[in-house]
C-alpha cells in the first residue's frame, strides 16, 4: 500500500488492462465450515444422503445453467465446476462419511479435504484446482443450510468485484453490464480467474495482497488494470477522464488492422500462442498471422496413456487446419512442473520444476519424443510452402540438446527450434543457435529461472515480472547472437502480450511475437504507434533500469507520455 498526499494505492499483479471506477462490492463471504460432526442415527443415514444429493443436485444444475447462458472459456468452466458437484468419487467418499455416521455438512467437508490433500500433492496445475474445490463444498454447504449461495451478490448498479481469490465458476459467470473490473488478493495471472477476465476483457488485478481487506464495500475505486494498482478514493472527475480515455482506446484496438509493424514501417510478426484446436480456430478469427506456440502437452494433462502416433497426428491436424496459408510452431511436451503428465513424467522429485521436464524427458525416453515428432510430421503432410511447420523443444539448456533435437526434426523434414526459457541458453546462445532455424524466448520461466522465483507464487509476482532488467539483457544477448548468427528469434511468454514490453523487445530486435489472441489487437495498436527508433531507445532505458517498476514506468513515460 502507498499513501500519497490524496489517494492510497494498492498494487497487484496487472492482468487485464482498461480503467474502471465503481464502488467497491466484495464477493458473499464462504461459509463456516463445521468443526465437528452431528451423530446422525443410523436409521436416518440414507435420508441424510438424500439431504446431501438434493442440495449437490441443486447446486449442479443452477451452474449449468449459467453455463447455458455463457459462451467460450467460462462456459465451459461452468460445466466443468457442474460436472465436479456431480463426480462419483467425491459423491462416494461424502457417502461413506455418512454411512459411518457424520451429518451431511460435515461429511462434505471431511470428503472434500480428501481431494484437496491430493490434488495438492500432485502439486502444479492440479493444486490450482483446490480453488474449485473448495468452490463447490462451500456452495453445496450453503445450500444444505438453505443459505444464500457464497459467491457473486446480484447488483443493480456498477461495481468493482473484490475478492479473497475468485472461484473460476463465478468469473465464468460475471454479468460485466454490471461488474466492471475485478481485484483479488490471490490469485496468478495464469489462473483460470485471470484467462475468463481476459476473455471478458475486464480489466483485472490479482495478488493484489491482504491489505485490500481493508477497502470496505461502498469504497470509491480506480482500477487501472495494465498497470495493476488499485486507486483507493480518486479524484471523481480524473478518474472519469481515465475511464473514458481508456474506452476510447479500446475502440482504437477494436478497428486495428495488421500485419502488426512501427509507424515507419518496421515489420514485426504477431502471433497466437493456443493450448488446442478450439483457441486456434478463436486466433485465426484474429489478426494473429498464425500460431507461434501450440502447447502440445495441454491436450494430455489427463491422459493416463500416451495417445498412438494416429491419434497425436490427427489432433495436430485440427489445430493446422485453423491456419491453413500460415506458419504454425509446435512445441513438443513440455510435460513436468506445474504440467505433469500421466505417461511423459514417471518419478517423484522434490524439485520438479528444476527436475526432469520438457525436452529433459527425451534423454530417458527418446521414443516418446521421435513418436511425437512423426505425429507432427503426419499431421504437417500436405501444408504448401507458405504453411511452413517449426518445431521447438522446451527446456534447451546446452548446444549438444539442441543439436540432438534438431538431428531429429530434420530427419522427419521438420524445421528445429529451440525455446530459450533456461538462462544458460541465453547466454549460450552463439553454440545453441547453428545447431537450429530459429528461437523462442519463453519470458514466463525465462523470469522464473532468472529471479529463482517461482511462476505460481502471489508473494513472488514482482519478481516474476518479464520487465525485470536481468530478463531483458538475457533477450538483448539472445536476439544480438540471432542477428550474428541469421536465426530468428521469437517471444512467446507473457511478456510478448504486454503493449508497451512489446515495443521494448522490438526495439532489441526480437522479430515475432506470440500472445494469446485476445492481446493481439492491444500490441499491434502500441506498435503502430512508434517508430522503431522510439522503441530500440524505449529498450535501452529498460535495460538500463534499476528495476522491473522504474523500467516499466520509463518506458511508459517515453512512448504514451504520461
Ligand atoms: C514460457 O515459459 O514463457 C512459455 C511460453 O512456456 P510455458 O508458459 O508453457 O511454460
Ligand atoms: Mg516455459
């Protein structure tokens, strides 16, 4: 929290960018959980269970039908929440509970710890999910006791939702007629919050920290979202100035047109990172000029066995099809971490974000490498030559990795590349490169690596900040050795989603960026918007910043001028 001579500010981690202003609404708090069980008789077991289904039915079917109601991503969030009140296991084990004599609300309980300790323990994306666990245990709790349901208030005017950390289900059901930005004190920005926001386009901080706990409901806010600082009572006249400033550049965004290059002309490819055949198919209804990373392991977070070389071929496919006349880059299983894969990662570690994962699996399993890569050759038969197909491994840390890749893919006729997301091959670029086509920097564990700061950690978000100038001199050296060496050196990480980073990392010279579709517009508008002389010097007051926040705030000053 900052205290200046008027406003209080609070910072978190931006997400969606845009400026809103709205009192304060926080989110209906959860439930209390029961401490102890009601002995239930035994007689009246199965009438407790009954209790117990009617409610988790109840519960279920209103989240279907808000599922009914929404489209895309929070859609689908809502009939995977649906579908979790609906699961036989947590219905079992919430059965057994009873049948062994505890009350309905505590046998949710006690059932829902279950999975929460191990989902937990798989760790990763998979403890992520506790958040919708505890989502529905609180919501079929609240209906057992016929109280209103946690979550979402219904209001009639405007509002700015605050929240401890945001289930998926009530993103994924936001009415944003009303609600017109979002704060939570938890949260990543690769969490499912922060993706719906996104897809909403409603500007959007998280890890904003247990101090907003302090902002009470009714508080006058500012949110300004690309930068993630909340404005505790702003001047009402200058925050309605930036609100409407802020439409007025959406709609700017909005009638944007690419291909993405400087205002004098410095031509710079945009891209679209997608995880399957239906974020592809949203990208290619983009201006995004085709796909710089497909996240290939995404397909197979719940796979227990490895798909045949048909099947990969085939889903590959699909996701081509979606740019049919234009580059795709694939990246091969990036299994491991916060990723895990049922068939690529076999062994516990301790550490596996610093363990076997990405192109580290191969040197175990190389089979499950070259099988992807015929499938990727499969599914690229036929693409004409202004299709071309690049494959990049994750996870090079040395020249004899990328060499050995490359030896594969070129084998099966495919073009090799390297993501540069490990900071010892930034700074050995010049062996890496002759080995490969091309480069990709990936800015999300690139930072990670860097700052030894993990990616999922809200305590940790300003230092996995892509503006952080040890980051930036990685890529500087990356994209000069590119020039030396003639590889084409791309960005897929976060940072290539970010309008004004965008312009600093082509200022050092990276010469593609890939973002999710839904940033596309923003970046290729700020593009436009400065010469490439403005952006080389924009990306020397970025390297030469003290930090992540004085880089930011430079660059800021220097190409919007405020
Ligand atoms: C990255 O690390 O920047 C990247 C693009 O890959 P992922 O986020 O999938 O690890
Ligand atoms: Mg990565």
């Amino acid at each position: 929290m900052t205290s200046g001579t008027d406003t209080t500010t609070f910072t978190g981690t931006a997400v969606v960018a845009g400026t809103a202003y709205a009192p304060v609404v926080w989110v209906r708090p959860r439930p209390e959980l029961p401490g102890s069980a009601r002995t239930v008789a035994e007689d009246e077991r199965d009438a407790e269970f009954e209790r117990f289904v009617t409610a988790a039915d109840t519960v279920a079917d209103r989240l279907t039908a808000r599922s009914a109601e929404a489209s895309g991503p929070a859609a689908e969030v809502l009939q995977a929440t649906a579908g979790m009140v609906r699961d036989r296991g947590w219905r079992k084990a919430v059965r057994k509970n009873v049948r062994g004599g505890a009350d309905a609300e505590y046998s949710v309980v006690q059932a829902t710890s279950k999975f929460i300790n191990m989902f937990t323990a798989a760790g990763g994306l998979m403890a992520e999910r506790t958040t919708d666990l505890k989502d529905i245990r609180d919501r079929v709790i609240a209906e057992l006791r016929g109280e209103e349901e946690p979550g979402l208030p219904s209001i009639d005017g405007e509002a700015i939702l605050f929240a401890d950390d945001l289930s998926p289900a009530d993103t994924a059901a936001l009415d944003i007629d009303h609600y017109k930005g979002l704060v939570t004190e938890l949260g990543g920005p690769t969490s499912h919050t922060a993706i719906i926001a996104r897809q909403l386009n409603l500007p959007c901080i998280v890890a904003a920290g247990r101090e907003i706990s302090e902002i009470t409901a009714g508080t006058r806010v500012m949110v300004e979202g690309s930068q993630g600082v909340v404005y505790v009572e702003p001047d009402e006249e200058d925050a309605r100035r930036q609100v409407r400033e802020s439409q007025e550049r959406a709609v700017k965004i909005a009638e944007w047109r690419g291909p993405a290059q400087t205002s004098d002309g410095h031509r710079v490819q945009l891209l679209a990172n997608v995880q399957d055949s239906n974020a592809a198919r949203l990208a290619s209804e983009t201006q995004a000029e085709g796909i710089g990373l497909y996240r290939t392991e995404m397909s197979f977070l719940s796979a227990t066995e490895e798909p045949s070389v048909d099947d990969q071929a085939a889903l590959y496919k699909k996701v081509f099809d979606a740019f049919p006349h234009s580059k795709v880059v694939v990246r091969t299983l990036d299994a491991g971490s916060d990723k895990p894969i049922a068939f690529a990662n076999m062994d516990e570690e301790e550490n596996p974000a610093l363990g076997v994962r990405g192109l580290r699996i191969a040197r175990q399993n190389q089979s499950l490498l070259t099988r992807q890569l015929d499938a990727i050759a499969k599914a690229a038969e036929g693409r004409g030559e202004d299709a071309p197909t690049w494959v990049m491994a994750p996870m090079v840390a040395t020249a004899r990795e990328a060499e050995w890749f490359s030896t594969l893919c070129r084998e099966r006729g495919l073009t090799p590349g390297a993501m540069i997301e490990v900071p010892a091959a930034a700074l050995m670029a010049d062996k890496i490169m002759p080995h490969l086509d091309f480069v990709s920097v990936g800015t999300n564990d690139l930072t990670q690596y860097t700052m030894a700061a993990d990616r999922l950690s809200s305590q940790l978000a300003y230092l996995t900040d892509p503006w952080q100038p040890a980051v930036l001199r990685l890529i500087q050296h990356t994209c000069s050795v590119g020039r030396d060496t003639n590889t084409a050196v791309g960005v897929c990480g976060e940072a290539a989603a970010d309008p004004l980073l965008a312009c600093v990392l082509t200022g050092l010279g990276v010469n593609s960026l890939s973002a999710a579709s839904t940033a596309i517009a923003a970046v290729g508008t700020r593009l436009s918007e400065s010469t490439f002389k403005q952006c080389q010097e924009a990306a020397e007051a970025a390297l030469d910043a003290v930090g992540a926040v004085v880089a930011r705030e430079s660059v800021r000053k220097m190409l919007v001028g405020e």
